[in-house]
C-alpha cells in the first residue's frame, strides 16, 4: 500500500486556500520541502506529521491516506508473521518483517515497538543469534530514540509502558543503571494497574474473569521471582532448592494436580543444577530425566492447545505465542547449553548423565 500523502496535503492546502510557502512558513520548513513533499519525492518527518494533522484537524492516519479498516488488516498482517518468525527465533526476519511495515504505516506504534522490540532482543546473549555482541552496540541509539519516540508520543497506553520498561531493561543492560532506573520508577505500581482495580467496576461473569486475571498475574510473579532467585544465587542452594520445590509444589496445586501444559523446561534444569552442587546425583537425575520428557513434549507441542483449573479458568495457548531468540529444538537446547553448565561438573562423568544425554540426541 502506497501513501497518498502528497496527494492528501496538496488538496487540503488547496481546500484551505493557502499556499506552500504559508504552511511553511506555518510549519517552520522551508517551501522547497512542502513541495517535495507534495509531489512525492519525500515524507515529512515523522515528528512532524501530529502538526500538520492538528492544523488541518484530521488524523494522521487521513493525512495518509489511509483507510483505517484495510490499515488495520495489514499492520495486523505485519504483526502475525512478525509473531511467526519470533517464535522460530528467526530476529533478523522480524526486524526485516517490522521495518517494512514500518515503510508503509510509519507512524503505528504497534510497529515502532516490536521494531524496537526485535532490534533489542538481536543483542540477547541467551539465544544463538550471530553477531549478537555487534547488535548491542549497532543498535543502541536506535533502540533508544524508538523507546523515546513511543514514550512521548504514543496514545496507547499499553504499548507506551511496554516500550518504556523495555527503554529502561535497555539502559541498564547498556551500562546505564542510573538512567534505567529513573525510568523504571516513573513506571506505575502494580497495586494501582488497571487489573488490580477494576473488579468494583464489574459484575457476574466479568468479576471471575478479573479474578482468575489477577491470579493468573500474580502467580506468573511468584514464577519469574523464584526463576531470579535460582539466576542471581540470591540464597543458599539449600534455601533455593528449598524454593524450587515449592514451585513445582505450587504449579501442581494451580492445575489442579497436574503440572502445566507443554511446560518450558529451563526452571527444572536450573533445579538440577542446585541439586547437583549440594552433591544430590539421585535428585538431580531424577530431575534431569523429568525435564527431557519436558522438553520432547515442548518440542511436539501442537499449533494450538486450549488448558483449564478451577484457579486460572481456561485460556488458549499457540505455538507462535512462545518469544525466543534460540532456533533450535528444546532437546538440542537443552543438551548443549544448559547441561554445558558448570552446575553440572560434579555429575558430568556418571553414566547417568550420559544416558540423558542420549535421550535428549534421540
């Protein structure tokens, strides 16, 4: 879809009966851009076009010359197979995948913030991305003027808090603590989010639905608190296997007596691990071989699954909803990175460990 642009500003100009040099005057460009512009040579920048909408009191998108029905439909588009190439770990298609749709809705913030979003996770060192340790540099001052960009200017809000923790994760992952956490304490609490909050504006159906929300967040919390602990050492192995167990304790209490469906298996490796420095073989065996039935069963997964609990509700999960910038198997993830650990040296040469080994190979 082409931009009409030109062809919008010249007949609003003309509408409005002024000439180029006026809007330019107006707009603080010279005349030589307006006509440019209008005659499709170049866009205007892209800080511009809010002002130039609000004079002539029209959206952005009008100014355009976009329909917003079939605009809609293609950044929906853009959006799906950027999703799609995400979930295969494939981060070069997806910047390649948002800076064309960039190229023709360049003011959808949805776009600007998975643009930022991918050119952030090229720079991830977990995954086996090449060129990852260029990418943090390369796109640092890109990184940081989308984040800016969207924190200033985006109307959703969502989206706008989206880019601003991402913006702030940035800053300190570059070095910049100080400003990452000045960021980070503008964001609001979560006591006050709007999911914490609603239910005395619901009735019926919708108030166990903000329920079930609520719980679903809060347990996901619990998870990613003790998923930090394991990852920052912050106890004594003794305490964080003590923690770890109390997970699993936990998610089986959640599902109802089962564990959760087609479960990544990287927190029960990290388990292990403990087990395997506090000199647990047996248990951190016994682990290991629970976290490659894991690991097949992630790999065999379905497009799509539908799961329930009396807790969480029920909910819809995809394939394509799982983010990571590693595009191999979970076995062969699992087999060459997180076993390479050096958690597991006291326990590398028993036959044991062979054999899981194997059966991640199989």
């Amino acid at each position: 879809m082409k931009l009409q642009l030109g062809k919008t500003l010249k007949r609003l100009r003309r509408e409005k009966d002024i000439t180029q040099e006026e809007l330019a005057e107006i707009l603080g460009v010279s005349f030589q851009s307006v006509s440019r512009w209008e005659l499709g040579v170049c866009y205007p920048d892209m800080a511009l076009l809010p002002a130039i909408a609000s004079f002539f009191n029209i959206t952005v998108d009008a100014l355009l010359g976009i329909d917003d029905v079939t605009a809609r439909q293609k950044v929906e588009q853009y959006l799906s197979r950027f999703q799609e190439a995400l979930a295969k770990g494939d981060v070069d298609a997806c910047i390649a995948i948002a800076r064309q749709g960039i190229s023709e809705f360049p003011n959808d913030y949805a776009l600007l913030n998975k643009l930022m979003y991918a050119l952030f996770l090229s720079g991830d060192a977990d995954g086996n991305l090449p060129g990852w340790e260029e990418a943090i540099q390369k796109n640092d001052a890109e990184i940081t003027a989308l984040g800016e960009r969207i924190m200033k200017y985006c109307p959703d809000q969502d989206i706008r808090l989206e880019a601003t923790a991402r913006l702030a994760f940035h800053h300190c992952e570059m070095g910049r603590k100080a400003r990452g956490r000045e960021i980070y304490e503008s964001l609001p609490s979560w006591e006050f989010s709007r999911q914490n909050q609603i239910w005395w504006a619901l009735e019926g159906e919708d108030r166990l639905e903000n329920c079930r929300e609520r719980i679903r967040a809060g347990y996901a919390l619990i998870c990613g608190g003790i998923y930090n602990l394991g990852y920052g050492k912050l106890l004594p192995d003794a305490a964080l296997a003590t923690a770890f167990q109390k997970s699993f304790a936990l998610e089986c209490w959640m599902y109802d007596g089962r564990g959760a469906p087609y479960r990544f298996p990287q927190m029960r490796c990290q388990y292990a691990g403990v087990l395997a420095r506090l000199g647990k073989p047996d248990e951190a065996f016994a682990q290991l071989k629970l976290a490659v039935d894991e690991a097949k069963e992630f790999d065999g997964r379905p497009d799509t699954w539908t799961a329930a609990s009396l807790l969480l509700g029920e909910w819809r999960e995809t394939r394509a909803g799982f983010e990571t910038t590693d595009s191999r198997p979970c076995r062969e993830i699992m087999r060459d990175k997180w076993l390479q650990h050096p958690d597991f040296d006291p326990i590398r040469g028993m036959a044991e460990f062979k054999e899981i080994e194997a059966a991640l190979s199989a």
